[in-house]
C-alpha cells in the first residue's frame, strides 16, 4: 500500500495524555460513562471476579478449590488476583479459549461449507498451532511471519492459515479452461482477503474488481498483494515435525549403518546376481539364489525328481 495515502485507516496512532495515577482502561470507560450521566457498577467482590476472568480467560467457571483459596487469601485483591490470573493463563484451556477468536478471524472450520459440507479432515493441525500459539504466548510479529511464510521457518501447519478460507472442490469446477482459471482466480482472492482482513483490518477483496469505495485501495494494490501469494495453491502435502532435520539426519545415519551391515553379511552369503553359475545339487540343502526381481505371480516348475516326492521348505 502506498505510504502517503490519506485516509484516515492509515494515519500514524496518536497518543493521548492518561493521567499518571489512573488506570488506562478505566481512564477512557470512566470518561464515557461521565459524558453520558452514567456510573460505574459496584466493585465485584472475590468470587465475583474470579468467575469473570475464569470465563473469559478460560471459557470454563473456576474450580472451587481455587474460589476457596483467592476468597481466603490474606493479601490484598490485587496481588492475589494477578496470581489467580497467572494461574489462568497458565492453564492449557487458555489457549482452546481464544484460539477460538483468532480461528474466527480467519474462517476457520472442519468442514469445506457450502451445499456438501464435507469434512476437512486434516485441517485440525492448523488449530491445534494456533491453541499452542497462544498458550507458549508466541510474539505476534513471529505469529504472523510463520502463517504465512511457515514453510520456509519449519513451521509447516501455520501455513494452514492460508487455506483457512472456503473453495470449490474439485467436483465442483467446470472441466473446460474458463472455469478453471475463474476458480484458480477465486482461490487466489480467498487468500488475499483473509490475509488482508487478518492483518490489515482492511476489505482488500473489493479491489478486485474495481478501486475500493471506502478505502484508499486501488486493484493495482489488489493484484499486486495477489502476485505476491501466486506460488501458494490448495492441496494436501505431510507436514514437516520441528525436529524434522534431526530425523533426517538419523535416518541417513540409519542408511549407512544398513550398507556397513550388507557389505559385513556379503562375506558370509554372496549377494544374488544373474548369471552366476549353480551350486551342485545335493541330497541334503539347495538354495538357490537369483536377482530380485518384481513380479505379481511366480510360476515354479519341477524337471526332475529322486525317488522322494517334491518338497520345497522355501519360496
């Protein structure tokens, strides 16, 4: 986006005078409530306000042993409460609480929508990134960076973030070539509105087709920011663990301690090759040794006998 624009969106963020003693929130609700003849609530007592920050923190009501020792904790409110609250965020149900809020910024869901609504069954990873996310308290500026560039910092289920958005299956797209560039284009558009949307705070989407109205958002802004996401496509590929170069490393130590262990074992049974010449029969043990070779049926053919019946232990 061009840096001189004027609208108002992206003017720079102003600071305003707090007074030193007041708390920040409290300062501008305070001064709301003033200008419109209101007054605040009563203050909440202990159990009171456990339950609002156990519900907003957690999505779950306080456990009673925690109500019973914040109710009877000797200190005062607010040093038993910033405990209390520690102890919350603390809490692995912190991250499942407002994952849920980042997950709805960005359309996520288990299922594809639209008429079928068929499931989406591995687009759980992505979720379960976002609830780790929150809970390890990741900096939003590395939050961003591996959702949309996860793949190149060993962070594959972020980029999860960019198929978030609805698509037409492939049952639904037309076979002829129009309607799948018209599909390839919409898939494209998902991914810049939720991008832009999520990052941005802005309807990038609407530039599409035209300059935005509302915004200062040219389409030469919209496919611009589009160019920039035109390697990404849907699809489905393994997703890398984080320890995924320590495996690889392991399993070419792996490798090669199997080729040490081949060449040890060929000085005791000579590997089979074609062409070699057969072991004399005996009465007693025959192996016979050929090249591997991939087959879906073996056929197996007896020539010649002694005076016992064909027996064949192994094949």
């Amino acid at each position: 986006m061009a840096a001189d624009k004027k609208h108002w969106s992206f003017q720079p963020v102003k600071r305003v005078a707090v007074p030193a003693k007041s708390n920040l929130i409290d300062y501008f609700i305070g001064r709301k409530l003033r200008e419109n003849n209101l007054k605040p609530s009563p203050k909440a007592d202990r159990i009171t306000l456990l339950r609002r920050a156990s519900l907003d923190l957690t999505g779950l009501p306080p456990d009673p042993a925690a109500v019973k020792k914040f109710v009877e904790d000797p200190r005062t409110t607010e040093i038993a409460f910033a405990e209390a609250v520690d102890g919350l965020l603390a809490s692995p149900h912190y991250g499942e609480r407002w994952a849920q809020h980042w997950l709805d910024v960005v359309r996520y869901a288990d299922t594809h929508g639209f008429e079928v609504n068929t499931p989406r069954p591995n687009a759980w990873p992505y979720r379960d990134y976002v609830i780790e996310a929150f809970n390890k308290d990741v900096p939003f500026d590395q939050f961003i960076r591996e959702q949309i560039a996860g793949d190149q910092l060993g962070k594959d289920a972020a980029t999860g973030f960019l198929m978030t958005a609805a698509r037409l299956l492939p049952g639904q797209i037309g076979k002829d070539a129009e309607s799948m560039r018209l599909a390839r284009q919409d898939e494209l558009s998902e991914i810049v509105i939720n991008t832009s949307e999520a990052f941005l705070g802005l309807s990038v989407g609407c530039a599409r087709c035209h300059d935005h109205k509302f915004d200062e958002i040219s389409a030469k802004d919209y496919y611009s920011m589009q160019a920039f996401f035109s390697g990404v496509s849907y699809g489905e590929r393994p997703i890398q663990p984080d320890n995924a170069e320590a495996l690889r490393k392991e399993i070419e130590e792996i490798k090669a301690r199997v080729r040490e262990i081949d060449r040890a074992m060929a000085s005791f049974v000579p590997l089979a090759r074609s062409g070699v010449e057969r072991a004399s029969v005996n009465a007693l043990l025959n192996v016979e040794r050929f090249a591997p070779v991939k087959a879906r049926k073996v056929r197996f053919t007896i020539k010649k006998t002694n005076r016992l019946e064909p027996c064949i232990d192994e094949l």
